[in-house]
C-alpha cells in the first residue's frame, strides 16, 4: 500500500507555523536550511518527513 512520506507547505511566518506544527501534530525538527531565495525547515514525526518553506520578501516560488 502507498503512502504519503513527504510534503511541503510554504508558509509566511517559518516560526509559529513551526510552533503550531510541534504542539498540535508532535513534529520535531530536523534541521533548517537557507538557499538563495527561501529558508526550509525540515520537520518529522517518525513516519512523515513535513517541510516548511518561507520564501525571502521580493521573490516569487515556482507555484
């Protein structure tokens, strides 16, 4: 049977979507990675690797 093991969300406020996540779901974090256009925060629960994406102001996400 398939299942879900990645997704990613991009969100406006990296810090308090993380919060949100960690308190209501139990996601711990992993790490959190800066490229040239966006911060990523990677997140887990054991079983599902959630990435949060907060883009720098000015630049648009491939959507």
């Amino acid at each position: 049977m398939s299942r879900i093991v990645h997704l990613a969300l991009k969100v406006d406020d990296l810090e308090k979507t993380t919060e949100f996540y960690q308190k209501v779901f139990g996601f711990a974090e992993v790490e959190t990675k800066k490229t040239r256009d966006h911060t990523s925060r990677h997140l887990t629960d054991g079983d599902l690797d959630f990435t949060l994406i907060k883009y720098d102001a000015g630049t648009q996400s491939a959507e």
